[in-house]
C-alpha cells in the first residue's frame, strides 16, 4: 500500500508554483491570474464580468482525450495546500462559485482574445501523488473503490458531489432565465442566455494507475478523460 507523503504542506504561493510546474513538465500551457515574476513563462488570462473579485489560481490549456475523443479546451484550476479537511471543502465552494460565474456571464480572456472555459477543477499539492486529501496516502485506491476506474476515497465522492452539485445549479439556473426579468437583466448587460454552453466541473490529479498520466474527473460521460499536452 502506498504511504502517507510526508512532507510538510507548502503555503498556498508554493502549491501554484509545483503543480503549476508539473503540468507544464506534462505537456500543457499554465496561465497564471496575474503575472508570476517567479515563472515569467507562464501566460496571464483575465475575468471580466464577476461581482465578487475571486477567480481561479491556474487556467490551464491541452487536450482532453477518451476512446476516440480528443480536443483542445482551457481548464481553470483552484489549487488549495490539501493537508486539512477544511482546505477540501473550501476548494470545493471555490469550484461551483467560478461555475456559477461563468453561467451568468463571466468571460474569460487570454491576449484580450476570448476563450471558452471547459470545465472548473478542484486541485492540491497532493494531485501530483494522485489524490486530493494527504491522508489518502496511506490507502490503496484499487481497494478502496471498485468500478471501471480506481481512485482514493475522498477524491472519488468529492468528484462526485462536485457533478452532483453542478446539474442542481443548472437547473435553477434555466428555471430562473426563464422568468422575464432576470433575461431582461441578462440582455441589458451584454450577458449570456440559457443557450451558452455551461462548462464541467470536477477534480485534476495524476491517474493513480498510470502515474505518467493526468486525469480530470469531470461530470461528462465517460467522466474520466485523459489532460494532454497539444
């Protein structure tokens, strides 16, 4: 079984720079919320139309890819440090709050081009290893739960209580741009309709069984995609 990390969690400046930096060792474009002195290389992407002045660490580009699918899209991450329960729960608040956004109208920029967000990501320190929560290293996820995948305990029902989560605040958000007012607010301020695509949501981590590869976990079928490199 593998073991516990042992290391001592990084503050949350650290946590962006070694996720950050093993994503692009993988492979895929990192864009920072703002210019990163400490890696210059990394693009800056930006957030217009938001009432609250949060927004994701990480906006990352590559392809996903299952069976015979496979596309370039932008993921944006929230990175939290992952040794506390709290970190988790706060990190999954962040998720549906730049999903709940994006849904009524924040858009997102890179060189002042816009771009499309395909899906909202949870992410910590310990994604690298696989897993979301630090004590998860001590289980074995093929023991943990069975299914056409593997994956640690917390990270598989955080997954899914993200998915979950997200098609309640689909459906509140159609049944509320269907009342005359609030499309009324939507057109006046150059936002988007019921009709906009909405994005995914779920969890970034190494495949746990394929330790060379990154897997989303995101609330489409087949739900388990493959983040590459274009």
């Amino acid at each position: 079984m593998p073991r516990s990390k042992k290391e001592k969690c990084p503050p949350e400046a650290e946590v962006k720079l070694a996720v950050g930096d093993w994503l692009s060792k993988q492979g895929l474009k990192v864009f920072d919320e703002r210019e990163n002195t400490k890696r210059p290389q990394w693009g800056i992407f930006k957030i217009r139309n938001i009432e609250r002045g949060k927004r994701p660490d990480l906006l990352v580009q590559g392809n996903i890819t299952a069976a015979q699918v496979s596309r370039a899209v932008y993921v944006a991450v929230e990175l939290k440090r992952g040794c506390k329960h709290q970190d988790i729960l706060d990190g999954f608040d962040a998720v549906l709050e730049y999903f709940t956004d994006y849904i009524w109208g924040a858009e997102y920029s890179i060189n002042g081009k816009s771009i499309e967000i395909t899906a909202f990501v949870l992410a910590t320190f310990f994604s690298q290893y696989g897993y979301l929560f630090k004590e998860e290293g001590k289980f074995d996820p093929r023991g943990i739960v069975r299914g056409p995948w593997d994956a640690y305990p917390m990270t598989f029902t955080i997954a899914r209580l993200l998915w979950r989560q997200k098609d309640n605040l689909l459906k509140r958000f159609r049944s509320l741009s269907g009342i005359p007012k609030i499309e009324r607010k939507l057109s006046k301020q150059k936002r988007v309709s019921s009709v906009r695509v909405a994005p995914e949501v779920g969890v970034l981590i190494q495949d746990p069984t394929h330790k060379e590869k990154i897997r989303l976990m995101l609330s489409k079928n087949p739900y388990h995609w493959r983040f590459e490199g274009i």
